[in-house]
C-alpha cells in the first residue's frame, strides 16, 4: 500500500487537471473557479479575504493572478478600492459552471459513500491538526 502523501499529492493532481480540462471551454482554472466562489460567498470579499481563504490552495502571486483574471474576463468587478463583487454576467455564467461541477464531483465520488467521504475528510482534518500545532 502507498503511503498517504502519496495518494494525497496524486488525488490533488488529479483534481487539478480535471477541473482545469472541465473549466477551459468557461476561460477558468480551477484556482480561478476558487476565487469566483470566495467572492460570491463573502459580501464584499476583499483581495486581503480571497487570499486568507485560498492560502491553502495557492500562493499569493497565483491567486493575485487569478483575481485580475477574474477582473479583466467580466467575471467580477472592483465596487471599490481593494473590493470585489461578481458582475451580473459573472454570476450567470458560474451558474452555468456549477452545472459542470456538480457532475464532476458525481465522478469524483463515484463509488464513495457518504460516510466514506465523511470519515476521509475528518481523517484529513485532524492530521492537519496534528501537524500545524506542532
């Protein structure tokens, strides 16, 4: 049997790739497709927020990258300085993406139950936990 980080670092990849594959044909990666979510979920989400929220899925130059893609492509807006809000186009079209995404995490899960996919996460959260204490 492969140890954990093994399966973690090829599961991620594997996430990554897919979801960057699905996202093409809407001008998103999956980094991107992160940051438009933080932004539709927090009312007035700042660049400071996307980058707390994000910090474990990408550096800081990365998400930056990200935000002033989302910019530049009509997904969101600035309504102020350092302020970020999706455009009405922006939220049209991610209701268009979480279509997709919704499918991919279908087959992401395929197989998985429930419980399962509980019990993964909880495993996950806790040797984090672990780890980050120390």
């Amino acid at each position: 049997m492969k140890p954990i980080g093994y399966w973690l670092n090829r599961t991620d990849r594997a996430l990554t790739q897919y979801m960057n594959n699905l996202l093409t044909e809407f001008g998103l990666t999956r980094t991107a497709w992160q940051v438009l979510n933080v932004v539709r979920d927090v009312p007035g989400a700042g660049d400071t927020d996307v980058l707390s929220a994000l910090a474990a899925n990408a550096d800081a130059p990365t998400l930056t990258a990200a935000i002033d893609t989302a910019l530049a492509d009509g997904w969101a807006t600035r309504p102020a300085p350092d302020r970020l809000a999706l455009t009405p186009d922006g939220r049209r079209r991610l209701a268009a993406v979480e279509e997709r995404v919704g499918a991919f995490r279908e087959l992401s899960t395929a197989g998985v139950t429930i419980e399962e996919y509980r019990t993964a996460v909880s495993v996950l959260e806790r040797m984090t936990a672990n780890l980050e204490v120390h």
